[in-house]
C-alpha cells in the first residue's frame, strides 16, 4: 500500500482545508446539514476530486448495495448529459437527496454543459452536483446563483503530519516529526508532490 491508498479521506472529518469557514459548510453539505450544491474551485493538487468523491459517497450512502451507480465522472470524457441524467434518475429512486461529482467541469462540451445548467435549474431542489475546477471564470452567474462556491486551497503540511508518521511507522519507520514536516514544506501546496515525498521517505 502506498502513500496515496493510506491517506485516502473516507468521510468529511478525515478531510483538512486551509479555510476554516469552508471546512464547516463543505461538512455541513457532507453531513446532511445543508442540501446544496457546490462548487470545489482551487489550483491542481488540492484536493479538490477527493474531496468531492467523499461528500458524494457520503451523501449517496443510503443507496441500495444491490443497485450500485457509478457517481464521478470526468467533464472531458462527457459527450452528452444523457449518462450524467441517467444516474441522476436511478439514484433519486434509492437516495433521499443524491449527489454527483463532475471532475474539471469546465471541460465538457458547450452543449453538454448548458444541458447541464438547464437541468440544475429545474432540479436543483432534488439533487446536488458537486463541481470540480481550476478555473473561478468557468462558473456562469446562472450557475453560482444555484451553487455554493468554496475556495480549496491546500492545508498546512502539518495537517498531513499525523497520518504520514503513522505511515511510515507501518513501513518500519522512525522519522522525527521535523524532518517529516521539513519534506511536507519542499514538496510545496501540491498534495500529489506531498504524497509522492512521504512515498519516498519510506522507502
């Protein structure tokens, strides 16, 4: 097991934010509190797609394990609304409230995303979308009247400190906290190079 599959965030309090306001409404939204959409803006690497898979899972929870359906999809890879639609539907028949989760969102094609925006228009008081982006200028004013937008932006790298020493103390490794924090701070506010610095520490 790497770094990455150790670390990986199950619920909403697994998961650390460099905001402490959007910590609280991501977790409302996560929890059930609040029922809205979002929209999950910040540079690569902050952990905006994890995040987004956790408050989805979280929320889709309820759904029947006879019925599984796929929830996360890929704004490039979306040639049409009709599969995004589809899972929508069949979720709605198992779960109270279901969310999806569109990665890059502002990479699908123009047609599939005014589809979109027409169908959360109508629907937005049924279903949540989860949207990922690098890109604040791709949310339309249509858009963010019906979302809730929240800046991810990476955590301290003190907030990785206690899972990556409990990592590598399952690798067999005593490492002092300040050389660990010292390889957090060089690999940057990328989580990948984070998680690729403690891989390489414990090896």
């Amino acid at each position: 097991m790497n770094f990455e599959e150790f670390c990986r965030p199950q619920t909403s309090a697994d998961l650390h934010f460099a905001d402490q306001l959007v910590a609280n409404q991501f977790a409302n939204i996560a929890t059930g509190k609040l029922d809205s959409g979002v929209v999950l803006v910040g540079p690569p690497g902050t952990g905006k797609s994890a995040a987004a898979k956790v408050l989805a899972d979280q929320r889709n929870q309820h759904a029947d394990p006879l019925f599984q359906v796929p929830y996360v999809f890929e704004g490039k890879l979306l040639a049409s609304f009709t599969e995004i639609e589809n899972t929508l539907n069949a979720l709605l028949g198992s779960v109270v409230f279901p969310f999806i989760v569109i990665n890059e969102f502002d990479q699908m094609p123009p047609s599939t995303l005014n589809s979109l925006q027409a169908f959360w228009n109508v629907h937005s008081h049924h279903c949540g979308l989860v949207l990922t982006t690098n890109k604040l200028s791709a949310i339309s004013a249509a858009m963010r009247s019906r979302l809730l937008v929240l800046d991810v932006q990476c955590p301290p790298s003190s907030c990785l400190l206690p899972v990556a020493q409990a990592f590598l103390r399952s690798r067999g490794k005593a490492i002092h906290d300040a050389k660990v924090l010292n390889v957090l701070a060089a690999a940057g506010n990328d989580m990948r190079t984070r998680i690729f610095a403690i891989d390489q520490l414990a090896i």
